[in-house]
C-alpha cells in the first residue's frame, strides 16, 4: 500500500467510530440530584434511591442513557443555571426557577414536607406559622420547603432560620437542640434519622407543611425539549403499569 494512502485509510476507519461516540455521548443525559436517602444515594460508588431508579428506568424506556451525579442542592442549581449539567431532580416549579429551568408536564413525584422536632418538644403545628416566629429552624441552603414557608422566611414571619449543607447535619442539629423544627421531606428525613440512629429521638409533626409536586427539571442552556416529552412519556407508562409504585415501595416498605 502507498505510504500516502495509510493516513487517508486510518481516518476513514477512525471516523465512524468518532461518529458513533458522538452520538452514544449525545444520547447520554447528565443529571445531578441532591444526596440524600432515600431518593438519591451512593451504594458501592453508584447512584441508586427512589428517585434515581425512576429517572433511569423512564429513560431507558425512551432509549436514552443517564449519568447521575449527586451533590448538594444549591449546588445542582447551579449546574442547571449554568449549562454544567442537563437536568436536575427534584425541584418544585418555582417562578425564580422557571427562569433557568424548564419543566415537564409530568412530576416526578409529590413531596410530602414536614416538620420534624425532638422526641421531647412541646412545640405544635396547626397549619399556622406565627406563632413559630422566634422559634430556631433549619434548613438546607438553596432548599425550597413550598410556597408557604418560603414565604414567610421571606417576609420575616420566621425570624430565625439557621441554615446548613445537608439533612445529615440537620438532623444532628435537631437531635444537639441547636434548633427547635426543621422541614423536610419526610421520607428523607426518617430515613436520615434511621441511618444516624437518631429515629427515637425525634418526630413528625403533623398536618404536614405543604404537599407539592416535584420535579426533573431540564436547563435551558440547551434546547432539551425532546427529552422532556420522552421523559413524560416514559413516566405515565410507569404509572399505569405499576413499575412506578414497585420503584417507591422498594425503598419505603
């Protein structure tokens, strides 16, 4: 073979396979969530929880791959602002979200928020925020607890808000008495608190704080619209074929 031909062969041979990754890359979704059990957890150094295994199996219906990646909220926020990833899970559909992020049509789940206190507290929820005003709350940086508590942080009708990184640290907070309440999504904070062995020392007030859908919101660095169909798609078949509520029992049963 003439010495000039070799280079010409080695590109044509290079290319489809160039091709071809490119497109498997293109196919491939970069998500990030927050790191907490038991939507969203590392086990043996992979991604796995309830919401994670939704995500996966809607997108492998649809025929897309994703690769997950799990940091703290404000931080996913972030990423979603600036284009670093495609997605992020789960987040309420807010206005000051809306400007960054876009949104299906079908939640991904419905987060059940709640206040939780130490075991031996005589505080009370009625629905009714005022009289917590000088109660010690924390919470997550860059954590949405629904419209009703974000808005009465916002117009001072809770006047001290201790914030954190992590449920983890939250709890250990609560159980220290270095705050009084803090709001949670209550599936992760009593799977937190069982993990930290701190279950009996705390508990849940009840009515709940606020119930709101949540969910796989897209960046709109990038036009991510047929993904968001595949995802709404994939996600109802979930849903009537009762794949969705075998995911969430596995991990709350």
């Amino acid at each position: 073979m003439s010495p000039r031909l070799k280079p010409i062969l080695a590109c044509l041979l290079i290319l489809p396979i160039a091709l071809a990754c490119r497109a498997a890359c293109a196919d491939t979704l970069v998500l990030a969530a927050a790191d907490s059990r038991p939507t969203a957890f590392l086990t043996d150094g992979k991604p796995t929880g309830i919401l994670v295994d939704l995500v996966t199996e809607a997108y492998r219906r649809a025929g897309h791959s994703v690769d997950i990646k799990l940091m703290p909220w404000a931080r996913c926020l972030e990423e979603a602002k600036t284009g670093g990833v495609d997605g992020i899970f789960s987040s309420f559909k807010l206005p000051e979200r809306e400007e960054f992020l876009a949104f299906p049509k079908e939640a991904l789940t419905t987060q059940v928020i709640s206040f939780f206190a130490r075991q031996d507290s005589t505080l009370t929820f009625d629905g009714n925020l005022s009289p917590l005003k000088d109660t010690m709350i924390g919470v997550i940086t860059g954590t949405s607890y629904g419209a009703t508590f974000d808005t009465a942080v916002k117009n001072k009708t809770l006047q001290n808000i201790d914030p954190t990184n992590t449920v983890e640290s939250n709890l250990k907070k609560l159980a220290a008495g270095r705050v009084a309440l803090i709001p949670s999504y209550n599936y992760v904070a009593l799977d937190m608190a069982k993990n930290l062995n701190l279950l009996s020392q705390i508990k849940e007030l009840s009515p709940p704080l606020q119930s709101m859908p949540s969910y796989l919101a897209f960046t709109k660095v990038r036009d991510l619209k047929k993904m968001s169909e595949a995802f709404d798609t994939a996600l109802i078949s979930m849903k009537q074929d009762g794949t969705y509520d075998r995911i969430v029992a596995k991990y709350t049963h």
